[in-house]
C-alpha cells in the first residue's frame, strides 16, 4: 500500500531506488556481566575496536581528500578523530568495566550517554546538535565492538539506493560517491547538520528529521525521495511512480542544459548586465567556482580556517591561502571576509579566548570577537592585504550595527598597512573596504557605512533571523523563518536602494541570491550583484537571462507595499509565471 511521511528537505531532487537499512549500532547493545578474570581482555577487546575504527577514519580521509570530494567531508573526519582520541571516551569506559565488570559496548554506550547529555544544556541548537557526532563516532566503535564494519552493500548495476538510517555520519556519506546512491534518509538531523551538508556538496537527494521512517521501512521497498517537497513514498503505485520518472526525467535534462550556459553573458531581456558571484569556504573550492565560470568569489569565509584544529592558522598559512584564490580567479574580484566566528560557527583553537554567552547569535561574534582579540585580528588583515598585491582581493567586514565598529575596524587596518609599509610588504593601497548589513540596525541606519565604506553586501540569513527574532538553526520555530516577511524585503530593498543612490555597490550573499525563486524579486528591487554556492550559479543566470528588469521594478515596488506574507507569495507566484 502507497503511503508518504514527510521531514526537513535538505537537499534537492529525486531519487528513486531499493531501500537499504542501516542499522543502530547503540539500539542493539545489550549488557552482560564478566567474571574478574575476563576483564582485561574486554579492556583489550574494546582497545583493539578504538584502533580499527582509527584505521577505518584514516582509510576514508584518503577517500575525502580525493579530487570531486567536498572539502567538508576532510574537516568532518577531522571532527571524528579528535573525539575518538577524547579521553572521556576512549579511557573512562575502561574505568566501567573494572568497576561494574560490564561488557565493553554497554560501558561505552553509557559514558556516552554521560558525555552527551551535556550538550542537551547548551542553549545553542547548533552545538546541541553536535552530540550526534559524538554518537556516530561511538556507534562505529560498537560495530568494530560487534565485527560489523560499517560498509554499504553494492546492488545491482541498474538500481539505486535509498539509504535509510536513524543517523548517518559524515564518514558514512563519503561512500555515495562510489556507489549508486540515489538519496538518503535520515530520523534525525536538521538543515544544519553535517549530514546535510554533505548531500547539498554531492547534490545527492536528502530528507531529515523524518523521526519515525526507520520502523516503517523494510529493505528492498521501492522508495521516492522527493528532496524539494521533503516527502519519502513508499511502495509508489505505477500512476505516481510514471509520474516522478518524468519529474526526475525533466530535472536531470535542465541540470544538463544549464551546462551550456557556462559562458554565457549574464544579462537580463533589456540588457541590464549582472555579476554572479560565488561564496567559498577554502581554497578547494576553486574547482567548482571555475566550473560554472563565476565573475567573481563575493564571499570567502575565512573562519573554516581557524575550525577542526587546535592551534591557529598565523599570518603566513592565512595569506597563502588567500593569495591561493586571489591567484586563481585571475583578475577578477576575490572578497574576503574578516573572521565571523561565534553563533553557529565554533572554532576549537579559539576557546581559550572565548566568553561563555547564553546566546551566542546575539554575544560576542564577528567583528564584535575580532576588536576584542586585536592580535587575532591584526594577523589576518596584514595576511589579506599581503594577498591583495596578487588579485583583485576587496576585505568585507561582517555583522556591523556601530558608526564606531566601522570606525575601529579601519583604524586596525590603517594600522595593518602601517606595519607592512614598514616591512616594505607590497599590498593594493587602495583595497575596497565593505562592510555586512545582517543585523537591522544598519540597514536602518546606513549614514556612517556610506560614508566610510567602499561597498556593502546583504548577508540575509543572518538579517532575516536578527529581523524577526528565531534562531534560524532551531527546529521548533524554524517555520518562522521566513525570507518574505514584509519587513525582511523591506530592510533588504531599503538597504539595495541607499546604497546605489550613495554610489556602492551592493550584493546579496545569504541563501535569498541561490534561490531561483527569488531572483525576478531581487532583481526589481535594483540588485544587481549576486552571490551563491557554485552550484546554483548557472540556474540564477538562466533566471537572469529570461527576465526584463525595467519591468520587474514597477512589480516589485507594489509587491513591497503588501502587509502580509501570504499576499506577497501569490504576488511572487504570478511575477514569476
């Protein structure tokens, strides 16, 4: 019998295959007692599983770091082996066994217990959702515990496979590439979590946070994952399998014909010529910028750097780094911006300099962090102004709300220019300085960055949460975020608008500039910069090319004078017919 249930999409497309379960290591653990002379070859037992699911951790870092693998997938396994190293794993079971006389998997299943209902208390769900990786990296050891090495099965050559887990961790992820894996699902995880991540990095079709899907699923049932709507079919009847054969059809096609639109000028019908940028994370990420040929990289995130590590990267490694992509776009604009550490974004070797915040989105974060840690700081505006002598490399400040952040923020880096003309280091003199409106105090208040900045980008992720006060990370209210609140368009056209009349640039490059849906609006509104991950480049500029901006702007004005949400979709419905 065809039924459906429905989770968080995370990653589009559809995929239609063969279920194929993965089991819960943790569900199937039982606890048995051992006699004293047993126990230290279940201390033994349980070292040797440590040392195989090392082995397995660096036998898939060989996998991650090969050329096509997101570079994600390399930081993740990172993650995993520092917490296999961890102590409080690896060691205090051992105190269990001699203490309890239990058996290796149940001492290691309760320390974990121990170690994770510590992050139930932060208040911050991206870190509260970080204990899964705790639990997958001890669900890989109860399986070396239990002689079962967690490996996808091959199928037949013309099947795919609908993987299907209670959690799947990023090292798990890493072998889709080599297998036929038409999508996953998953009962937990959320639109942050690293597994869907990675399935937006492998353009794979994913579901999340599906709760209940596991039990109801038998291996080899026919399953359609539809990524977009977020909906799992199962045992489809031939009428609704013919009809997402065409979708998936139709869907592989136009992936295909967007190809042919590489070198393409992107120019809207009234010949309104548009910039597509891309948003990057590190230096890998080149090849995909190249691929879609993007006119630029609008956002470099430097933080990525400074995360899955223990110490932090000095001025030297930063300044290859970014010297590395300002080399590689040959000419064209590299904006890099300045650590935005805190919030949702940890980095492991900054701790010690870390305050505690009950709300880290609204504590020390980004430019409020960077001010406070000058030496941080200072290190990596003398390494981005050492890369911007080899491109055109433009600095981007984030998060700023006070006239006296921009003016601290250039100050530091006059200073920065002091210490290098003193070095006889060669930088551009005349380096464009920007700065990031994500919070609404500047977009309402816009004077002091328009007259001290050279350009400024809407980061509206964060001008979205900050606008109508939910935590975009967070699951319960996650159906408040809402990127077509009146009051969010409003800010972002009010702030597109005041930076033209002034003169600056202005680019958008939160995940509104990725969203095909949102293009037409983003281009009535006088947008003409956008900047997105490297895949959703080449599906904006086919929205471009098929849109006529002159009449876009008299649309957009009057859908910018609706007072509700719902009025503005059916709005967007038809300007986008």
């Amino acid at each position: 019998m065809t039924f459906s249930i429905f989770g968080l999409a995370v990653s589009q497309g559809i995929a239609i295959g063969r279920a194929h379960l993965v089991s819960h290591a943790i569900m199937e653990v039982a606890q048995y007692q051992l006699r004293d002379k047993d126990i230290p070859a279940e201390i033994s037992r349980l070292e040797k599983a440590f040392a195989t699911t090392a082995a397995e951790l660096e036998s898939l870092r060989a996998e991650a770091t090969a050329p096509g693998s997101p570079a994600e997938l390399s930081a993740f396994l990172d993650l995993h082996t520092m917490i296999l190293a961890d102590p409080m794993l690896a060691e205090e079971p051992k105190v269990l066994i001699r203490d309890r006389r239990c058996n290796a998997e149940w001492a290691l299943v309760q320390q974990m217990q121990q170690v994770t209902a510590q992050f139930d208390e932060f208040d911050d769900p991206y870190l509260r959702e970080r204990k899964q990786d705790i639990v997958q990296v001890v669900e890989r050891v109860i399986k070396a515990l239990q002689g079962k090495p967690r490996k996808l099965a091959k199928r037949g050559k013309d099947e795919d496979l609908i993987v299907i887990a209670h959690d799947l961790s990023p090292a798990d992820t890493i072998q889709f590439k080599n297998l036929r894996i038409g999508g996953f699902v998953t009962d937990l995880g959320g639109a942050t979590s690293h597994t869907a991540i990675v399935a937006r990095s492998l353009a794979i079709p994913a579901v999340v946070g599906m709760h209940h899907a596991r039990p109801l699923i038998q291996d080899d049932d026919l399953l359609i994952v539809d990524g977009t709507r977020g909906a799992l079919i199962i045992d489809p009847d031939e009428r609704i399998l013919e009809e997402y054969r065409l979708k998936k059809t139709a869907l592989e096609l136009q992936r295909s014909k967007l190809k042919r639109l590489k070198t393409a000028h992107a120019a809207t019908l009234d010949g309104v010529d548009i910039s597509l940028q891309a948003n990057i994370e590190l230096p890998q990420d080149m090849a995909d910028v190249k691929a879609v040929d993007a006119d630029g990289v609008g956002l470099f995130r430097t933080e990525f750097l400074f995360m899955n590590r223990d110490d932090l990267p000095d001025e030297n490694e930063q300044f290859e780094a970014y010297r590395t992509v300002a080399k590689a776009m040959m000419g064209k604009v590299v904006t890099i911006r300045t650590l935005d550490i805190g919030a949702d974004k940890e980095a492991k070797a900054l701790r010690g300099a870390e305050r505690i915040q009950p709300n880290p989105a609204l504590g020390l974060r980004a430019i409020r962090y960077c001010l406070a840690e000058p030496q941080i700081f200072m290190a990596q505006l003398r390494a981005i102004l050492r890369a911007s002598h080899y491109g055109k490399v433009r600095l981007l400040i984030p998060m700023l709300a006070h006239a006296s952040e921009v003016d601290q923020a250039l100050a530091m880096i006059e200073a920065a220019k002091v210490q290098l003309r003193a070095q006889k280091v060669k930088f551009d003199e005349d380096i464009e300085i920007g700065g990031m409106v994500e919070v609404p105090a500047a977009a309402l208040a816009l004077g002091p960055f328009l007259k001290q900045l050279d350009f400024l980008s809407i980061g509206t992720n964060d001008l979205i949460q900050y606008t109508l006060a939910i935590d975009r990370t967070d699951e319960a209210v996650a159906h408040l975020y809402d990127p077509l609140h009146p009051a969010v368009l409003r800010l972002i056209s009010l702030v597109i608008q005041t930076g033209q009349r002034a003169g600056l640039a202005v680019s958008v490059c939160g995940e509104m500039a990725g969203d095909p849906k949102m293009t037409r609006l983003l281009l009535g509104m006088g947008l003409r910069t956008f900047s997105m991950h490297p895949s959703q480049v080449l599906e904006i500029k086919q929205q471009i090319l098929m849109a006529d901006a002159g009449q876009l702007a008299g649309k957009v004005a009057r859908l910018l004078r609706m007072e509700e949400s719902e009025r503005v979709r059916e709005l967007l419905v038809k300007i986008n017919a």
